[in-house]
C-alpha cells in the first residue's frame, strides 16, 4: 500500500520508526502497541507476561474472541487484524528479566517496582534515545520523558507502598487509556523528531486539569546551563492536588 501514510507524510518521518519497545501490554498497553502500528513503527517488543481475562475487555483495545491469549499474541493478533503488515510484533514474557532494551521505549505496567528496573536497563544502554513512563488512574494521568539529555527520573520515582491505591474496580477507563496512550506516542514522536518536548505531564479529564513542566526544546539538547524548571499550569497547585488519584496501574 503506497498510500498507506500518505495523510501524515510531510510531520512524520516513517525513516524515524524503527523499532519501539512496550512494557505491558493492558489498557495503556495495547492501545500503544495498536497505534504503534498504525503510525508506522516497523519493530515492537511486547513485555508481558499477563493472559487477556473477562475483566481486561471494558479497559483494552482487544475483542472479546482473544480471551484466553496471552497479552503478548493477542497484540500481535490485533495487529495483524488492522492490516499492519510492516510492522513484526516481538514478545517478551516476565518483566524482572527484562534486558536488551532498544533505544526507543514506551513503558506502562501496573507497579513502580517494574518501571525501576526497566529505567535503569534502559540507563545502561549508550544507544538509549527516549524512555516515556505512562502512569494512570481512572481519571487522571502522569508522563514521564526522559532522555540521555534530560533525565531526573529517579528524582520522581517512589515506590508502590508509597503511592495510594484505589480499589481495583475504580482504576481503569478506556477513554483515560485512550488519552495517556496518544500523549505518550506524541512524546516519543517528538523526541525522534527533534521538536519540543516537556519532562512531566499530568492531566485530570474531572474535572480537566493539565499541568507541563521542564519544556525542552531542541536548540538546548547537551547544554547542562538551561532552565529545566519552565512550566505551564491552568490550575492552582492547591487545586492540582485535590484531583490527584493513584497513578501506578496501567
């Protein structure tokens, strides 16, 4: 299919989309993965170690007949499903073994404890380009970016018992996997894109919040003198906080 990007062409650069890798493969998970896709990516590792159950079809992409898959082939499944036949789909089982990552990850698994060790198997990497950590609520979300340019990732980084958790039947939305997904790729586009990117971003949708920080533009990259503190908030801090729900799960 000749045609197939023509619509996105001239933004994006189907030279740049290589290879990705995604931790987990749930909610935010699999709409990364689909869209992944869709946008071009030619190579995407799947970690996951999870099979597709009953409870998973109100806050995933997949259709009820994968039930009983393991994440990993169902992503593969819907993949083939779409017609996205440049792009091979590689899976990827237990998470505390997870090693040669590629330079370019995505990552939203359910604990803080998983996204420890993936950062710091990324850190290792000299080829490393972009590491985007998605974390979600029901309704309110938080990204992370970092890059071997720009990475305080361990400065906001706390562990599972630290963070509130909701009951498990109020953590999940599609629509708020929907969003966090596309934010998440729009980073990942503009990191290997050479456009402005901001560090943090966290966005309530009840009501909607969103708050940017640490704007990093490329004329900046490698100059270790640049205010990294720059944000934009249309809310009060106070009033940020009152919306604040956990945002480990995926």
């Amino acid at each position: 299919m000749s045609n197939r990007f023509l619509r996105n062409k001239d933004i994006i650069n189907q030279k740049n989309l290589e290879e990705v890798t995604i931790i987990g493969a749930g909610g935010v998970g699999s709409a990364l993965i689909l869209s992944a896709a869709i946008m071009g990516f030619k190579k995407i590792h799947v970690w996951d170690m999870d099979v597709l159950e009953e409870h998973n079809l109100s806050t995933t992409m997949y259709p009820q007949q994968y039930l009983g898959m393991s994440k990993t082939e169902a992503s593969k499944e819907i993949v083939k499903y779409f017609g996205c036949e440049h792009t091979e789909i590689i899976e990827h089982g237990e998470y505390s073994i997870v090693d040669g990552l590629t330079p370019c990850v995505m990552m939203a698994p359910d604990n803080m404890e998983v996204r420890k060790i993936v950062y710091m198997n990324w850190a290792r990497n000299p080829m490393r380009t972009v590491l985007v950590d998605g974390r979600m609520g029901a309704l309110s979300m938080d990204i992370h970016t970092v890059t071997p340019w720009r990475d305080n990732y361990l400065e906001k980084w706390q562990p599972s018992k630290d963070i509130a958790d909701l009951p498990c039947t109020a953590k999940h939305t599609i629509f708020t996997a929907n969003v966090i997904a596309g934010l998440m790729l729009s980073q990942i586009f503009n990191v290997l894109h050479n456009r402005s990117y901001y560090m943090y971003i966290y966005k309530s949708l009840a009501p909607y919040i969103t708050q940017e920080e640490g704007l990093v533009i490329p004329e900046t990259y490698g100059d270790n003198n640049v205010k990294e503190t720059e944000t934009q908030t249309r809310v009060s801090e106070s009033e940020s906080s009152s919306n604040v729900w956990s945002t480990q799960s995926r």
